[in-house]
C-alpha cells in the first residue's frame, strides 16, 4: 500500500515505503503502551464523571462515553480491539474507537486534559499497582525465609568474609540476613508509593486549565491521596519511574547476591544445599551434573534491573520543562524491570523454600579452618585478662601448631595448649567447639540461636500487624 512513488534508495529494509513509515515507526508507541490499556480507560471514567458533575458535559454525553469506554475495555480484553500504529499510542487508539462507537460526544471526553497529563496519570496508576504486586511478592519471600529461619536457628556453618571461613554462624542468622534486606525493599516500595500517590489528571498540557474541573474529586476517585500541586512539575516528572527502577536494582543486587550464594552452597564442594530439581537443571553430557540455572539466571537478569535505571535517568537528564516526546521512552524500561524483577523473586521463594538444607555438611565446613580461634582469644581475654593484641599472638601459635598437626583447634591436648601459655586450663575446650562459639555470641544483633529466634518472632509480630 506504500506506493512506489515513496521509494527511495535511502529508504531500505523495513521502511522501504519512505519517510512517513520511518516516522509512524519511531513516533508510535501502541507496540508497548497498550498495556496501560486499563488505566487509560479508568483515568477517563473518572475524568468523564467529574465533567458530569461539574457540568461541563451533559449527563446523556457521560452516559455515552462511559458506556463506550467499557465496551472498549471488553473488545481489548477479548483481543478484537484492532490496535492502530497510526494512532499512534494507546490514549489516541482508545479515543478513535470511541468516537467510531458513539460519535461526537466523544470529543467533549478531552476537555480540559492533555495527553501529557493523561499519559502521566497512566503511568503513575501502574506503576502504583506494579508496586503493590512487588511488596506482596516480596512479603512471600520474607515469609519463606522466616520459615527456613526456623527450622535452622540451630543449624551452624562457617560464616565467611573474603570467602574465607571466619567464624561460624546460625544458618538461621544468614536466612535472617536476607529478611532484613528484603524487609528494606520493601520500605523503599512503600516510600515509593506515599510519594508518587498524587494525582496529575488535570494538569493538563502543562499549564492548568480555565474550565471549572474539580482536581480533587478525580484523585479521590482514583484513589491519590491528593492531586499534584503544580502543573509544569506535574506533567515533567517521572521521578515515580525512577524510584521504582532504583529500587527494583536495589531489590535485584539482594536477589543476586543470594544467587551468588545458592550457585557456591550447591556446588559438591560446598555441598551446603540441595537444590529441588524443580529449580536446577541436569547436564546433557555430564550425568553427575546439577546445575543452578534458576539462581545463575536471577544473577544474571539483575543487569537488566541496573540498565533499566540507567536507561530512564539518561532519558531524563537535560530535558526542559515541560513535557518532551522524549518522555515516551520511559516505559519500555519499566514494563519489562517489573516482569523481570517479579519473576526474579517468584523463582528466588520457590528455590528458598524447596532447598534442602544438608545440615551435616555445613556442621563439618563450620568446624573447620580454625573458626573458633578468636574464641580461644577472647577466652584468654576474659579469663586470664590478657590485652587482645597478646591473646591474639597466643591463638596464633595454636593455630599454627593444630595447622603442622592437621588437626582442629580443639584436638590439641592441654599440654600443648599449656606449652604456649601455661595459663590455659581444660575450661578452654568449652570455647572451642562450634555450638558453643555461635550460642555465644548473644550480643545484639549476634548470631546465637536466642537471637535469631527473638528475631523471628519480632518479624512475624511486624507481618502480623499489617494484616
Ligand atoms: N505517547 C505519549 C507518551 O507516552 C503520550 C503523550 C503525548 N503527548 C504529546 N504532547 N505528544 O509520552
């Protein structure tokens, strides 16, 4: 249907019908907005029936538009709607319709907004929706990880830093560490929301308008807590798209870095943990193999998160007041950040609370590599009042002398011990032992198993009340 007329050499490829096809390509974005389909289309409901009331349209028009409007939800959700790149994006494609499905009234659905407000208001209402579904999701994960929390207040294995075994730790503890991260995702989610809930409708192009439009009725409609208070600011900002990204790379790290950690616990060489093979994949050539595809590619879509964030900040830096057609490329990042950050935490609970956890195997990596030797230093601290700096050179020789032997800390006999310093009594081996190392350390915030339980019950009790 392009034309022959309309070729021309630099015209190639897809767009070989010429200019007018290459601008349809570029200016169009019904390919993605559509999605806003819904919020479009109650953004007009509440916009018609605001008109209504303040009288700026008749009651008959209202009716027609409003009934328009949910037939055009239903051909959408039935997919006969026919979507048109020529109209561009998904505010002109629903108001086309309309006018084809009740005529001339729906041209009065327009007065005193703008696209620019409308497109804003869209795009605030999903991704305050997509926000709610995150903090619902990561609620889900938080609640797996108290009950693997639970089940191993007890479990000990070696705590790490560098990667190499430090002291040990509850198994509880680390779960819990992963509830206090995900915990502030979601307080940055809620942030997110309490700022971005104002309503723009009716900021319209960027200026306000001079009919009698009643601002607060349509926020209270759509469910803001108040409308927006200036109407350049209004129709420029994206920062609820920026926040919202910025968290979800925030979300995506923690993802990653428990990612990092299933793909090393499940290694044979770890052997921490056992994956459910619902989660893990088998080798086609290798029969011992089992391999974490699920947590290698949650670390791996984080990257998508982080250029998400990127993409949307680079959009908007240096653009002036007011709206700029640059602001259509905002979306596109979003959508597809919100699919992957919540398949990235569906698949991180459903491999949390099928792990199986091989408890032995962690007892025996916490045990070794002298993770109880600042035990045995600060034993000598505190019962034979030695500076730390002395009692540390102390554990040093012991741990050098267990090392030459090939055996643990807890392995050399007293004489030994006594040998380096005679003020060291069979009392020690108490401190030595991974158990007592971790129940221990009862400081808050420690890793002891106490700690870790009170832990629970407190997050529990804060899940509780929000009920
Ligand atoms: N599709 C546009 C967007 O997503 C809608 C707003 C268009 N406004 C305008 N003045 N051209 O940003």
């Amino acid at each position: 249907m392009s034309g022959e007329k309309n070729s021309n050499q630099m015209w190639g490829g897809r767009f070989a019908s010429g200019p007018d096809a290459v601008m349809e390509a570029i200016n169009a974005s019904i390919d993605y907005d559509r999605v806003l389909y819904r919020e479009d289309i109650e953004g007009s409901l509440a916009h018609a029936e605001m008109l209504a009331a303040q009288n700026i349209i008749s009651k008959d028009d209202h009716e027609a538009i409003a009934e328009g409007l949910k037939a055009i939800e239903k051909e959408i959700e039935n997919g006969t709607f026919a979507f048109s790149r020529r109209l561009e994006d998904i505010h002109m494609n629903i108001e086309a319709r309309l006018a084809a499905l009740i005529g001339p009234a729906a041209g009065r659905l327009h007065t005193g907004r703008s696209r620019n407000d409308q497109v804003a208001l869209d795009f605030r209402l999903w991704v305050k929706r997509e926000l709610m579904r995150i903090d619902g999701a990561l609620k889900t994960l938080i609640e797996a990880f108290l009950a693997r929390a639970d089940d191993h207040a007890e479990t000990y294995l070696p705590g790490f830093t560098h990667l190499q075994t430090a002291q040990p730790v509850t198994f509880g503890h680390h779960c819990m560490a992963y509830v206090e991260m995900f915990g502030r995702d979601r307080s940055r989610v809620t942030d997110c929301i309490a700022r971005l809930d104002e309503s723009p409708l009716g900021a319209a192009a960027l200026a306000g308008t001079s009919l009698p439009i009643d601002r607060h009725m349509t926020a209270e409609k759509l469910g803001f807590r108040e409308p927006t208070r200036n109407s350049l600011d209004t129709v420029s900002d994206r920062d609820f798209a920026l926040e919202f990204l910025s968290l979800a790379a925030i979300c995506g790290v923690h993802l990653s870095r428990l990612a990092e950690e299933i793909v090393i616990w499940s290694t044979p060489q770890f052997g921490f943990i056992r994956l459910s093979d619902a989660f893990s994949t088998g080798s086609s050539i290798m029969p011992q193999k089992k391999n974490p595809d699920a947590a290698e590619l949650i670390r791996a879509k984080t990257g998508r998160l982080n250029g998400a964030l990127i993409t949307l900040l680079t959009v908007m830096k240096g653009l002036p007041l007011a709206y700029s057609k640059d602001m259509q490329e905002d979306k596109e990042a979003v959508f597809d950040a919100a699919e992957t950050l919540d398949l990235m935490i569906a698949a991180m609970t459903g491999m949390v609370s099928d792990m199986e956890v091989r408890v032995d195997r962690m007892a025996a990596a916490a045990g070794a590599g002298f993770a109880t030797a600042t035990d045995l230093a600060d034993w000598l601290v505190r019962e034979v009042n030695l500076p730390f700096r002395q009692a540390h050179h102390i554990t040093g020789r012991a741990v050098a002398l267990a090392e030459e032997r090939n055996v643990d800390l807890a392995d050399l006999p007293l004489a030994d011990l006594q040998a380096i310093d005679p003020a060291i009594t069979e009392d020690v081996y108490h401190v030595l032992t991974v158990e007592s190392c971790a129940k221990a350390r009862t400081s808050y915030g420690g890793t002891a198993p106490d700690n870790v339980r009170q832990q629970i019950a407190s997050w529990r009790e804060r899940l509780g009340d929000e009920t």
